[in-house]
C-alpha cells in the first residue's frame, strides 16, 4: 500500500514537472489542463495595457493564446510561428492597425481566429493560406470599408464570418457566389455571416445579398436577417426583404473562339461580347505566357520571359443600341512568338463581374540567329544564292549589245563573223594569181 501511494506521489510529480516545463512569460497567465487521455491543453492569457508587443517566449505546446485589451498594435511576420498546435486564438480589443500576409505561417490546426475590437481597416486575407482548418473569423468591430472579391477563394472552409459592426456599404456579388460552397463530404454545409450595423448601399452591387435575404432557406445564414438599407436615398431606412432590383445582371461573355492558332507575321482581331444590366464595361487582359515548344524563335525567348503580366490591353469597344450589349475587338498586328498566350475579356457591371477566355497559339519558323521574322542574305553572299532566289534588283542585267535581236522558236540566231584583209595583202594576191 505504501509503495502504491509513492507511485502515484511520482506520477503526480512527473505530472506538475512536464506542466512546468516551460516559462509562463511576464504579465501573462498561464494554465494547464489535464484530461483523460494523459494529453493536456495548455492556456496562456496576456491581459495587460502596458503590453506593446507580442511576447515572444510562449510555451509551445500552447494550444489556446488569448491577448485582449493591450497596446499591441502590429501583429508582425510569423508571430506565432513557434505554436504549431495552436487551435483557438484570440487576439481581441486590441490596438492592432496591421497584420502581415503571413502573421499566422505555421499555425496549421488553427481552427479558430478572432481579432474583434480593433483597428484593422484592411485585412489580409491571403494570410488564411496559411491556416488551411480554419473554422471560425471573427472581425466584429473593426474599420473595414471594403472585402475584395478575391477574398472568397481564401475562405476555404469557414463556417462563421463576423463583418458586423464594420465600415462596409457593400460586398462584392462574387464573395457570395463563389462562397460558400458545398463539396462532396459535405453537401449539406452551412455557413453563418454576420453583417449588421454596416451602412449598406443597396444597389445591384449587392443584389445577390438582398436575393439571399428574401430566400427561405439557403446555405448561407445572416446572424441577423434584418438589416436594412442606409441609401440610396429611396431605399433609407428599408429592409432588404423589401428592396426589389428587378433589372440587375450580372454580365455574361461570349468570344469568338476559345482557341486560335496563327501564322507567324499575320494579323489578328479577337472579339468579345458581354451583356448584362447596367451595361458592362470590358477590357481585354493578357494573364498568361505561350507554352513554348518550339525553340526555334531563339532570342525571342528572353524577351517573352521578361513580359509582366498580367497587363491591360488596349482596345476597341462599341455599345450595342440596345441597353445592356456591349462588344470590344484587340487588333494583332505583325504577330510574334511573344504574342502568344492567354486573352481574357473582362466583363464588370455593379451586379459582377465575368470573363471569358481566348488562347492564341502561334505556330511558324523563323531564322534562330536573325531578330527578323524574314531571313535576308548578307550583301556579300548574293553572288552565291541561284538565280532564282535574289531579289530582281540582285539579277545581271543584260546590255544592249549582248541582247538578242531574233528570236526564233525560243532559240537565238548566232552573229555572222566577216573577216576583212588588208588592201596590200590583197594585191600581193593579185599578182600571184597573174604571174
């Protein structure tokens, strides 16, 4: 019996050993819970004003970090890089103005993520690569003015976004289309928003939003289904279920063609057309370089290298008579390998925005040591090309005294040769005949 107590005396004291193993930085509490499994969770709470930096010796097996009401400010690259089994952080009524793209690298379980109460008036949002489990957002009460329609493909699997009581008069319609999403472990997934007490402009801008909050159900769920409109001036005061928009279009693209192949030199248009209401305006965008496979355009290869991209065309656009159509036409002249690649044709109006996209492939040989699409002889080997291959001007032009002049059957008359003596060599001749 008294050797069990001595046991359990040991395996108590390995346990306050492996709990003390680390040191609990200065004006933060720490705790560490036991459970079951003989695994524990530890928590650490840094809740004072005179903090102006994140500490930077946690524990590392911190599995909840909780930073409320300091003087933080910045949240700097890799702050938390040395908690890879962080799962809820909380980083809230703070002083925090910035946070770098990868303030969060190496948190990969993270699965909960609050920064409520600060003074974020941007918000990094590919820093969410970084934090592929992330469940929970929570940006209540910042100063954000704008969400960028690329937000939606770093949203990966949230289910919980909090934007109330931010800046925001509208949210892109792609944000809500493109997320959430369902996939095949999980078709049935909801996802909860929270939007209220924004200033929402209720314009086509925002006609996927106002449909959603009409809808009886839906995959998306608003934290609170009654928000209502600060302008346009007509709609002050409304709720979105009565807002009606009846003629917002999110614009539609058609091009030509989808793929075009051209010979090297040539020229060429591409077109698009886009409709949708308000009317659409279009740009043509080059977002991609050629795939090259054949290396015989040689010192073109540096140059294609060296293109940035994407870069904006210039174009051509035309407005339909009828409301809403509108078609835009690029022109290609002289075509190169560098000309090669990927087109889109932009289509944007206040309900969205839509693309479509034409390949150009370029195909044809020129000269891998010449920068000139048409290989030209250097002067000194004209003499050696046949014939038949110079220019008229590297012809021998006849003179007039070598020209023909009958011609018979195609064949030239020969010129007859007479051969005249001297007048003393023809009498001598005379003589001899005589005697």
């Amino acid at each position: 019996m008294h050797m069990l107590s001595c046991v359990h005396l040991l395996m108590g004291l390995a346990f306050y050993v492996h709990a003390q193993n680390a040191t609990c930085p200065s004006l933060c509490t720490c705790a560490f819970h036991g459970r079951s499994n003989e695994k524990g969770l530890r928590t650490v709470l840094c809740k004072n004003p005179s903090l102006t930096a994140i500490p930077a010796s946690l524990p590392t097996d911190t599995v909840k970090f909780r930073l409320e009401r300091t003087s933080v400010s910045r949240v700097f690259r890799g702050a938390f890089s040395t908690l890879p089994d962080l799962v809820y952080l909380w980083l809230t009524y703070n002083s925090i103005t910035i946070l770098h793209p990868r303030s969060f690298s190496n948190l990969t379980f993270l699965h909960e993520l609050r920064l409520d109460g600060n003074l974020l008036s941007t918000f990094p949002w590919e820093a969410l690569k970084d934090i592929p489990r992330l469940r929970t957002l929570g940006l209540h009460n910042n100063r954000l003015s704008r969400v960028p329609p690329q937000a939606a493909q770093y949203l990966g699997n949230i289910t919980y976004l909090d934007l109330s009581s931010n800046k925001l008069s509208t949210l892109p319609n792609e944000l809500i289309t493109l997320w959430p999403f369902t996939t095949q472990s999980e078709p049935q997934r909801s996802v909860v928003l929270g939007l209220q007490d924004n200033p929402w402009l209720c314009d086509c801008r925002l006609s996927v939003l106002l449909d959603i909050s009409k809808a009886p159900e839906s995959s998306l769920v608003l934290l609170d289904r009654f928000l209502t409109c600060i302008g346009p001036p007509n709609l002050a005061g409304v709720p979105f279920q009565g807002v009606d928009l009846p003629r917002c279009r999110r614009p539609s693209v058609l091009t030509s063609a989808t793929k075009v192949t051209t010979l090297l030199g040539s020229n060429v248009l591409l077109r698009c057309d886009a409709r949708g209401y308000p009317t659409p305006a279009l740009i043509w965008i080059k977002s991609a370089r050629p795939n090259l496979y054949n290396t015989a355009c040689c010192r073109q290869i540096e140059s294609i290298e060296n293109e940035k991209l994407p870069r904006k065309l210039p174009s051509f656009v035309q407005e339909s008579p009828r409301i809403g159509l509108r078609w835009s036409v690029i022109s290609l002249n002289g075509i190169s390998y560098k000309d090669a690649g990927e087109y889109r044709c932009r289509a944007q109006n206040m309900a969205g925005t839509s693309e479509a996209i034409i390949s150009l492939n370029v195909v044809g040989v020129i000269n891998g040591n010449s920068d000139s699409r048409k290989t030209v002889a250097p002067k000194s080997q004209t003499s050696k090309l046949p014939p038949s291959e110079r220019k008229p001007s590297q012809r021998l032009k006849m003179t007039p005294s070598l020209s023909p002049k009958n011609v018979t059957g195609g064949l030239l008359s020969a010129p007859k040769r007479i051969l005249t003596a001297p007048k003393a060599s023809r009498d001598k001749m005379k003589r001899d005949r005589a005697g």
